[in-house]
C-alpha cells in the first residue's frame, strides 16, 4: 500500500507536492495534475530543526485551512487573517 491510500480506498486520496529546487507547487490525484503553481518558501532553504525558519521536508498532514473566505492579496500571518491587502 502507498502512502498516497488508505485501506479500502479505491481512488488516490489528492496529494500537494511541493518542488523545493523548482519552487512549485502541484496537486495531484491518481497520478494527474490537477493544479499546479509558484511558490515562495524558506529563505533558509530545507531543514527540521525547530525554530531554524527552514521549510520542513515529509509528509505533513493539513488539518486546518485558514483564510478560505478572504478576497485575494488578503495578508494572512499565522493563524489568522490581518485587516488590509497585501502590498506587492
């Protein structure tokens, strides 16, 4: 069994892999591209240790998502959304 399913599953649970060397994103489900894109992580590059400000490698479960109802460029810095849009 992959660690893609779960027992009993008959279709690919979808899955975010992130490609730190390319710094994309892309979302797959049973061996399809669903979505893909850009993405800006650590400056500090890959790392586990606590604290290091790195972006950690694994498998990691998501199990809150935040900022779902804010309009686009909305500034969101850890568990909340902040008043205002992001300047870019």
């Amino acid at each position: 069994m992959s660690a893609r399913h779960s027992a009993g599953e008959t279709e690919a649970v979808p899955t975010i892999d992130i490609d730190l060397s390319a710094q994309r994103l892309r979302l797959e489900q049973g061996g399809r591209i669903l979505f893909e894109c850009p993405v800006s992580t650590a400056g500090n590059g890959p790392g586990e240790v606590v604290d290091s400000e790195c972006t950690p490698r694994g498998w990691h479960v998501i199990h809150e998502k935040i900022g779902a109802d804010c309009p686009p460029q909305h500034r969101i810095r850890g568990p909340r959304a902040h008043r205002g849009n992001l300047r870019v």
